[in-house]
C-alpha cells in the first residue's frame, strides 16, 4: 500500500499552502501537488462599491505586496472612468511600486530564503530560519533588517502606511513630494543600492557558486514566461510597458494588457483554490506533464529577467549581461529565481534613482479631475511575484459591475507543481526521505516566493 | 522567571499575511524582542510545523475554513496567552465580506462565471470546503487578548508584547483615529456629500466639515491616523471604537451622519441613508462580528438588497 507524504504548512512562504507526496508500493513518487489552502473571493467582494474606494480595499489580497494591488487597482479605475493620471501623479504611484519592489526582495531573499543558504538545506529544522541567521551571521542579520527599515520607513514617512496604503488616488497621487523627502530618499536610495549591489556578491560567492549542483538540478523544469517591457526598446519594466510571453525556445510575442484575454486562460483543477494561468495563446491546451507541458508558462524574477532585451539602468544591466553569459537566454534553472531577484533588486533601487532625479517629482500637479463613469480599464503591474492583472467594469455610478483579479503568485501555481513533482521524484527513491530531503522540496517552491 | 525566554507561536488563518510582515518590520525592535523571546511556530519565519507548547500565541486572519478552524484550536490547546492579532482576527475583516455574499457566489464567480476560467470545475478535493460564514477568531476558541489594525501599527505591537513580556499592564488607550488627526474640525456650509474624487481635500481642515465621509471619529486609534495625516480619509480598517460596539442603538452610520450634520449644513437623515446605500465600502473591516451584526439596527443585507434591486431596476 502506497502512502502520502504531506507537508504542511509549506514555510517560509507568504501564503498558505500545502504539499502532499504520493507514493507508491515501493516508495517511490507516484504524485506530487502543491495547492493552496485558501480562498477569499475579491472578484465577489468588491462588486458593487464605488471604484474609487477599490485601490485600498484591494490591496488587503496581499499584505507582501500591497502596493502592487494598489498600483494597479488605481490604473484600472483610471481606464473605467478615461481618466489620464498628471505625469507626477503617476511617476509618484512608479516610485512607490518600485521602492516597495525593494523591500520586498530584501524580506524574501534573506529573511525567507536565506536560511536555506546561509544554514545549509540540511540543517536542523529548528534552527533553520533568519533567527538562527542572526545567531550565525549577526552582521549581516543585523544590516539586512536595518535596509529592511530604512526601505519601509522611506515609504512610511512619505505615503503614511507602507502596509495597505492609501496614497495613490484615481487620477494620481494624494499629495506632492516635498524637496526635503525628495533629497532624504535619495539619501536612503543610495545607501540600499550600495546595499544590493553587496548583496548580489554575497550571493555569487557564497550561495550560487556553493550551491550550482542545487541548482543544476533541484525543481529544474522547462516553460515559457511573462513578463513586461518597454514598448521602445524591450528594456525590463516593473511599473508599465507592455506584456511579452515568451516560448521555451526564446521567441516571443507582445500584447497590450487590455487584450490579455485573448493571451491567457485560467485552469482550475480539484485539488487546490488556485486558478492556473495558462497561455491559452499558445493553442495547445493546459497539460502540467513535466516532459510535455502545455501552454506553461512562469512569471516573476527570473521570468522578468528572462523576456527583457536589456535593463536601462547601469549596474543592473552588467549583472543582467554576467548572468546572461552564465545561464543563457531564457534560463530555466528553478533556484535562478534568487538571482534574477538580486538582479532586479539593483533596478529598482536604480530606477528609484532616477525617478528621484527627474525633474517633474516634486511638482504639486498631482491629481487629474476625475468624473465616475461607466467603462472598462484594466491596470497591469509587475508584482515581485509575477504580472499582476486587476480588469474592471464600471456602471454608471462609477461601481464596479465586475472584476477579473490575475494574481501574480498565481501564475508561478501550475509551474511550482511541476518543480515539486520534480524534485521529489528526483530525490525521494525506495521509501527513503528525511526532513532535509523534504526540506529540498519545499525549496523547490520557496524559489518562487509564493 | 528571569532568564527564561517567553515561549511564541504565531499561525495565520484567512488573512493576506500583511500582519505577520508588520511582526517583522519591528525591524531593529525585533532584535531586542528576540533576546527575551523564543519563536517557535511561525510559518512565514521557521520550519517549526507542528504546535509546541508556548507562553504567548499571536493568531492573524480570520475563520474561513475546517482548516483555519482546526488551527485556531490546536494553537489555542498549546498556547497560555492568545492574542487575536489584526482586523481580520479581532472582527472578520474585509473578507468579513461573506456576510454579504454566500460562498456559492464566491465561488460561482471566482470559478464558473469568470472571463478567464471557462470552466465548470470547482476545487472540492484535497481542499478544506469553505464555511458557510467567515468569523472573527473568538467564534470559535476563547480569545485573551485583542490588538486590531489592519495592520497594527508597530507603536502598538511593540507595545502589546513588550508588556507581556515584561508582566505589566499595557499603556494604550481607547482614542479614535481623531486624537491622532491634525486636522481641525470646523463649522462649514457644504451643503452635499462628496465622493473622495470630487476635488482635492484641504490638508488642515476634517474631512466631515469638507463633506467627506471620515470614519476618523467611530475608528479605534491602532494606527497613529497616517491616513487623514497623509491626506485620505479613514475607511476604518482598525474597526469599530468600544462605544460602537457595546451600545446597541449606535453605530458607525448613527454616529457619523449625526457629527457630520453638526460640522455642515447636510441633513443627517441624507448622510445616513448615504452609508447604507455604501454599507459594503462602509462597514468593510467589521460586519462579521457578532457586535456589529447582531445590532436591531445593522441591516446590511437589506441596504445590499435595495442598492441592487434599484441598479436593476
């Protein structure tokens, strides 16, 4: 009689889930799934209340990226009621969204992931988290939760709630940036780049050099990806630009967010609350087969890094060019997911920069007049856990008659299974497994920072 | 029991994760409280999964789920202390929503009627169903201690465990959002509602003397009122201040609309009829409470039913 292996929760993730091994007479993988445990119902919650009141409701789907929903809830409000945001009203919203990009890769790097690395994937399970970092690494413990600070209190002073905010409005942003918190986040700024830019040798020299066999190996699969660039020039964007889907074999095609429909499918199985985005583009139907997948695709870091042609800022794009010449175009390997996070860790402090640096940012033109309207809009960012999708309907009052949410984490849903499947298959053989096994195959998924 | 560390289990139910992030954006506090506290179940820091006997269990999001339900009891088996930490936890939260949707809707448009699925597949194997109503944590375990907030401001936080810690009574009040906010209240003549896109809002002046609709005043203060300080209105997400919940002819619509007529010359009668006819945006963080939902006055079904019968009609 086979039995099942079940993980549960699956942590040091920011979501709720569940990992369950099936396997057979003689021990070995028969089956494996990741599924989430939880459903709320935001698409159902928010009909009916006036749009405007949406970009703060709607960031309560994620309390780790709730700028993302915030984002991109007030673009969409803007498409329903055809209103076009002051350029520093959006170019606020930008600087928001991308400084909280920044925090957010800091938390999930090295409070989340690190442990893993700096500890060992084998160590005991007890000690096996940023508490025992502190204890192993106290410096730099100590220097990641003061960049942690430094990033979320830039925000905090500025936008008043860095967790939930409410800053952004329908037509742009609720206040002007003073001089004065211009030049203190510059100050800031600067200090978090030098810090990723340390972060990123840190890691090439003592995780990805350390741990390439991991690497070469665990939770290794082979899918397309998702990601958005700068209609120009194809350049990484986080904020806007447009979507580019991308095969495994490196060709793409480029959409407008506002025809996602005609891209991407959703497929719902049994076994779990999340719905699997899928290209449906792509017209091969919906198939999680770990030789043979169907319409797979994965977004988020490595996915971003995989479909840019380039980044515009400069330290970004050297490391982009190391990467490139290491791991290929696109890159499939799972746990490069880390690296790409680093990679975009550097933009976004960059592009921090510059969006400081322009000229417009302290403007007091920060809010287009805004009249309620029957319509449509749909607002795309890109959420550190992939491209994130808010698509609404207006009634006449200016209430929302319906909503589609894509989540970024959802996305990554069908791929995270296979890179489970995966990495149990490999490494659970003949009944054998232990907590540093099963360990590993959680790994495979916290790669993806669900 | 100098010496020992105080034993902490934290788990999260149905919740978005936002107050397990503010756990750990005490940031340079967070180091001091790891010298007097040991953390043993926290599913977003350690891999510690089962639920070890602790002093201290801080429980984020709300019932949802057989699986939130059977969390809430084991953590409350093996914890002395349980702190219901956050809105959701304290009141249901903004997926509290429930009340006002049943879970077939939920997942009839989430699933079926949805532009993207074109599916008739519902997820009902290896899943814990839905209940049938989502709940605030003290529906089904006893509750020690409440913090809401949504999240708890970190002023709050520290505050609340440093006093467990330290074995003495906690030093937070009661104030609303208002004792908070620089604004000044101040007799005007606005004579209609306005929706927050209507204008730009002055900065020094509240915003029911504008003719904003402020929940500032029926809010608990668990946040510093960064909201009104930073130019938005209070939506109320730290949910409802003690006399809402403890009297029963009062609530947040009954308040609002009679200190909003005060301040400007909008009948209170319009104002109220106007936050029932938004009573999902108004009563977003706290209608699954029994404390608001039981009141003879909360209606929230029906000003649902009538916004909607009159969109269609």
């Amino acid at each position: 009689m086979g039995k099942v292996l079940n993980i549960q929760p699956v942590t040091r993730i920011e979501g709720h889930a569940r990992i369950a091994v099936h396997l057979d007479d003689a021990g070995n993988v028969e089956n494996a799934y990741m599924s989430l445990m939880s459903l709320r119902g935001f698409e159902k919650f928010i009909e009916g209340r006036p749009a405007e009141e949406v970009p703060r409701i709607v960031n309560r789907i994620c309390g780790i990226c709730p700028w993302m929903h915030h984002t991109a809830g007030n673009k969409a409000v803007d498409g329903c009621f055809g209103v076009t945001p002051t350029e520093t009203g959006q170019k606020l919203r930008e600087l928001l969204q991308v400084m909280a990009h920044i925090n957010d890769k800091i938390l999930h790097f090295f409070f989340l992931a690190a442990p893993d690395f700096v500890l060992g994937p084998d160590a005991d399970y007890s000690v096996r988290n940023v508490i025992g970092v502190v204890k192993a690494a106290p410096e730099l413990a100590t220097q990641v939760v003061k960049m942690r600070q430094l990033g979320q209190m830039m925000i905090d002073r500025f936008a008043g709630k860095a967790i939930h905010p409410v800053a952004a409005v329908v037509g742009g942003f609720s206040k002007p940036l003073p001089e004065a918190e211009r030049q203190a986040m510059l100050r800031d700024t600067r200090t978090l780049l030098d810090f990723s830019l340390y972060a990123l040798d840190f890691a090439k020299n003592n995780v990805f050099s350390k741990y390439l066999g991991a690497i070469n190996q665990l939770g290794v699969i082979t899918t397309g990806f998702l990601g958005t660039v700068d209609p120009a020039d194809g350049s990484l964007r986080l904020f806007d630009g447009r979507q580019r889907l991308m095969k495994a074999d490196g060709s793409y095609v480029d959409f407008d967010g506002a025809d996602y429909l005609d891209y991407l499918g959703e497929h719902v199985e049994p076994w779990g609350y999340g719905k699997m985005p899928y290209a449906r583009s792509w017209n091969e139907g919906f198939s999680l087969d770990l030789d043979a997948p169907k319409g797979i695709y994965r977004a988020n870091t490595l996915a971003r890094i995989n479909v840019c042609d380039k980044i515009s800022t400069p330290h970004a794009q050297a490391a982009l060019e190391e990467f490139r010449a290491a791991f290929g175009r696109p890159a499939q390997a799972t746990l490069l997911y880390h690296y790409a996070r680093l990679i975009e860790l550097i933009y976004a402090c960059e592009r921090t920069m510059e969006l400081l640096n322009w000229d417009g940012i302290t403007d007091t033109d920060v809010r287009a007049k805004v009249e309620p309207k029957a319509g449509r809009g749909v607002g795309i960012v890109e959420a550190p856990r992939g491209t994130l999708i808010h698509d609404y309907h207006t009634d006449a009052d200016g209430c929302i008659a319906s909503a589609n949410l894509i989540v970024g984490t959802t996305h990554n849903i069908g791929p995270m299974n296979m890179s489970v499947k995966q990495a149990a298959t490999s490494l659970i053989k003949d009944g054998h497994y232990d907590q540093g096994i099963l360990n590993k195959v959680e790994m495979a998924v916290r790669a993806y920072d669900p | 029991m100098s010496g020992e560390k105080i034993r902490l289990n934290t788990e999260w139910l149905c919740d978005c994760g936002g107050c397990h992030v503010a756990l750990v954006d005490l940031h340079e506090k967070i180091l001091n409280v790891l010298d007097s506290v040991t953390i043993q179940h926290c599913p977003v820091l350690t891999d510690i999964k089962d639920y070890p006997e602790a002093d201290i269990g801080i429980l984020t999001g709300s019932i949802r789920t057989e699986h939130d339900r059977h969390a809430a009891g084991e953590m409350r088996k093996k914890c002395k202390t349980i702190i219901a930490f956050g809105t959701c936890a304290v009141y249901g939260g903004l997926h509290g929503a429930g009340l006002a949707h049943s879970r077939e809707e939920i997942v009839d448009r989430v699933y079926r009627h949805n532009p993207t699925t074109r599916t008739d597949t519902v997820p009902d194997s290896e899943v814990t169903e839905l209940a049938k109503l989502v709940t605030p944590v003290d529906e089904v375990i006893d509750v020690d201690l409440y913090l809401p907030g949504c999240p708890p401001h970190a002023h709050f936080i520290f505050e609340s465990l440093a006093t467990l810690i330290e074995q003495r009574a906690p030093r937070v009040t009661q104030d609303t959002v208002c004792a908070r906010c620089n604004r000044q209240m101040v007799k005007s003549e606005v004579n209609a509602i306005k929706k927050s896109l209507d204008g730009v809002p002055d900065d020094n002046i509240c915003f029911l003397s504008q003719g904003y609709i402020c929940l500032g005043s029926v809010t608990l203060d668990r946040c510093l009122a960064p909201c009104p300080n930073h130019g938005v209105a209070c939506t109320g997400c730290a949910g409802p201040t003690m006399q809402i919940l403890t009297e029963p002819n009062r609530d947040i619509r009954t308040e609002v609309s009679d200190r909003m007529s005060r301040l400007t010359a909008i009948d209170g009668e319009t104002i109220k009829t106007h936050m029932e006819r938004t009573a999902k945006t108004q009563y977003a963080y706290a209608m699954a409470t029994k404390m608001i939902g039981n009141k003879p006055t909360f209606l929230i079904k029906k000003w649902i039913a009538d916004v909607e019968a009159g969109a269609h009609g």
